[in-house]
C-alpha cells in the first residue's frame, strides 16, 4: 500500500501593526488621549492667577513708581510708602500703601495715627475724642458674631493700649465714632481696593457663568477676569507685615463681617492668627 504523507501547514499570525482594524483604532485612541492631555494642559495655564498690573493691557491697574511720587494719588492704585496722602474722611478709607520692611511698617502705622488725628488709649473705660488700641482677632470675631449692627463695637472689644503679640489688630477711633481695623493684605487685593476708592463702592455680584463640562474638552474655558471685589467677597487681613500681605490698610469695621480665625505657623515662627472677612 502506498503511505499517505500528511503535511502540517502552520499559518502565522501578523503583528497587530500590521492589521489595519487594530492599527486605526491604535492611532486613534493615541490622537484622542493626546487631544484630551492637551485640552487639560491648555486649561490650566490659563487658570494660573496673574499679578495685576504687569501685563500690557491699557486697563492696567499699575502705575510706575515714579508717575505715584511725583503726582501723589493716583484713584485705583497702591501708594509708595513715601507719597502723599489725600486728607482723611471719617468713614472712608485711606488708599492702601505698599510696605517694604518691618521698620517701614512701624512708621506707616504712625502715619496712619497722625493722619486722624489719633492718640493712644489710657484706659479700656475712658476713650477719648482720638485713640488707637489693640485687640486680638479673636475678640473682633466674638463681638461681631451676633448682630454686628447694634450698638457700638468699640464699647465691647477688650482693648489693650499695647500689642500683646501677633494676634493683636490695631484699631483706630477717630473723634466722630467711627471704628477702623489697621491690617495687611496682599498687593492683588490692595490695588482692587485702591480702584474702589475712598467709599468702597461694592456692587451687587454679577451672576456666575456657565463652564463646559469636564467631558467637553474641547471646549475652552473662559480666561480667567483680574482679581474683582464685590459685596460678599472674602479677603484675609493680616494683623502685620508678611510675604503674603505687603500692603497696608484700614478698613472702616463696619465694611467687613469677620467669619473665621485661622492661625499661620511658619517653621519655628511665633503663630500668627489671620482674620479672613466678607465685605459689606
């Protein structure tokens, strides 16, 4: 009988780069995820928060340092610590000014006093026409936690005519019953506050605006606006000079609404309590 020879024939399977369904589909998961890491990218460098006035933007809100000596005030700006200041109206605010060292902010605080008028306080119990005092921010947060519209909130603080540290604020009583908290705030809010002028003219916040959502990626968002301050907005006030708060200013109290204490430590620092506030 003749033997039957039987051959084995082995098929060999192509790389899958080599077939066309699997190597499409390869590039476009690669260009989809690309496209999204992009889109993510893209969206958090225009998020990242710029410093007023550096741009070249015509609407900037700062000014070269010589423009602020030679013409004093100029309305929406941080003063130099060596320019003149307008006359101080009771219930209005002083344009903020920006500090150097802590030397510079001892002497701005004396300016401060000088410009209304101030002298220290002798006696928790007898105020008079003019003082300044201090009081932790704790104390400002107790009294102002009720209804911070009745009655006279010097008359309830627990004053004490020296600093007791760095959770002291200094406040000021200029002669027509007015009450002012001394405090520092970073330069972005201070040149806000500038453009707002003397009487702090908050408005009303505009509603919010709709963002895509996350799955749209390739939407873009809205570039983020300048730094705006309305009623509600929340500032943090710094009883001293600190790299987060460079600028000085004086708040009428009745303009803020305290909400919570929150204590800073830097390395082996003393504490520092900061008093994060709405505006009114």
């Amino acid at each position: 009988m003749k033997k039957i020879k039987v051959t084995r024939r082995v098929i060999t399977k192509p790389p899958w780069y080599e077939r066309p369904p699997l190597l499409f589909g390869a590039i476009a998961g690669l260009l989809i995820i690309s496209g999204f890491v992009m889109a993510q990218l893209n969206s958090r460098s225009a998020q990242q928060p710029t410093v007023l006035g550096t741009g070249g933007d015509d609407d900037s809100l700062s000014a070269p340092a010589e423009s602020l000596e030679t013409v004093g005030h100029l309305p929406g700006h941080v003063l130099a610590s060596d320019a003149p200041w307008p006359p101080a109206v009771s219930g209005e605010c002083l344009p903020p000014v920006e500090v150097e060292t802590l030397k510079g902010a001892v002497a701005l605080r004396a300016r401060l006093r000088h410009a209304r008028a101030l002298e220290p306080l002798v006696s928790p119990s007898g105020p008079a026409d003019g003082v300044y005092a201090f009081a932790p921010a704790r104390e400002l947060l107790r009294v102002t936690a009720g209804d911070p519209e009745s009655g006279a909130i010097w008359d309830r603080l627990e004053l004490s005519p020296r600093e007791r540290g760095a959770r002291d604020f200094e406040l000021h009583h200029d002669s027509t019953g007015q009450t002012y908290i001394v405090a520092f705030v970073s330069r972005e809010v201070a040149e806000v506050l500038g453009t707002l002028g003397p009487g702090l003219g908050l408005v009303a916040p505009p509603p919010e605006e709709d963002r895509p959502a996350k799955w749209q990626f390739w939407k873009k968002a809205p570039p983020p606006e300048k730094l705006k301050l309305y009623r509600g907005s929340q500032i943090t006030l710094h009883p001293d000079l600190s790299p987060e708060a460079t600028c000085l200013i004086a708040l009428p109290l009745k303009r803020i609404q305290p909400l919570e204490v929150q204590e800073l430590r830097a390395g082996k620092a003393r504490p520092v309590e900061v008093l994060n506030v709405s505006l009114r």
